[in-house]
C-alpha cells in the first residue's frame, strides 16, 4: 500500500481549479512522472488547461540531488506499470471543509491494486 501526497496549496489550486471548470473528477496518475491532476476544455477548441501537481520526489524536473531519480521514486511507490484513475472532486471539498481534515497539511490518498481512499 502506497500514500501519495499534495501540499494544501497544491490541493487547493486542484480544487479551484475543478471548481471553476465545474469539474466532478480529477485523477491520480503515474506516467512520465507521478502526479495529482485535471484537465479541461480540449486541443481542437483552443481552450485545453489543465492542474497538475507532482507527488514529492515524483516530478521529471525536480532536483536529482535533493529528491532522487524521479523515475525510481514513481516506480517504488507505485510499480512499473502507468495508469490513470479518476476520483470524485468531493474528496478535495472535504478536505477543506470537514473539521478533521480542515486542519492537516497535505492531501493524502492510499493507493493498492484494487482500491483507492482518502486518508482521513
């Protein structure tokens, strides 16, 4: 079992985000890199955007030094394989909203093979 972890303020710009593009999912996902994500609109119509927020030591720019090999990082939380999940954008309300979580610091799901939840 794997946690993966945003900052509140990288939740919070996933959330805005969402929000303003009347969004009811976003996603979890492990490609180039590992990362907490949205996207909108689309390429053809000119008005594609997107929210993309790496997991720590799981971006492709990140600093080697201080963070490690992003691609070993990915893979040891996650294995080897690339995958995309969606998830409700009412996990992200909560976490603003609900008293518990109001008052954590950073964003976290659980992550295994066969299931996802959001750590309370």
């Amino acid at each position: 079992m794997t946690t993966a972890s945003i900052t509140r303020e990288q939740a919070k710009a996933l959330y805005e985000f969402c929000t303003k593009n009347n969004l009811d999912e976003w996603f979890i996902a492990k490609d180039h890199g590992a990362y907490f994500g949205a996207t909108a609109g689309s390429n053809n119509a000119g008005n594609f955007s997107n929210s993309i927020h790496y997991i720590k030591g799981c971006n492709p720019d990140q600093d080697e030094e201080k963070e490690g090999d992003w691609y070993d990082n990915a893979h040891d939380k996650f294995g080897g394989d690339d995958f995309g999940i969606h998830l409700p954008t009412s996990w992200l309300k909560a976490f603003f909203t609900d008293e518990t979580l109001s008052k954590k610091r950073n964003f976290s799901i659980r992550v295994n093979k066969s299931s996802v939840s959001l750590i309370c």
